[in-house]
C-alpha cells in the first residue's frame, strides 16, 4: 500500500477494515479501531493522528 492512497483504491471494503485494524493492532501493540480508517482513509493520514 503506498501511505497516500485511500483504503478504498485498494478495495478495502468492512471485512478487509476489520481484518487491517486487527493487524495494525497487533503490531502497534495497541488497539486500532475499524472507524479510524473510515475517519481517515489513508496510511499517511492515520499515522498522522497515531
């Protein structure tokens, strides 16, 4: 994924959010909400307010 693009230009749809926050949680070691990437729809944005 590259940080700029939206979640949504690579077809991440529900399923695909859960199963990212869950994986963004594991390695942050902290949780990561589904509704942060609808709240912000890139990596670059997310890890802007991290």
């Amino acid at each position: 994924m590259r940080d700029h693009e939206t979640f949504a230009r690579y077809d991440v749809d529900s399923l695909r959010a859960t199963t990212l926050a869950s994986k963004l949680s594991e390695a942050l070691g902290r949780s990561v909400p589904v509704a942060l990437l609808w709240a912000y729809p890139s990596l670059a944005a997310l890890s802007a307010v991290a």
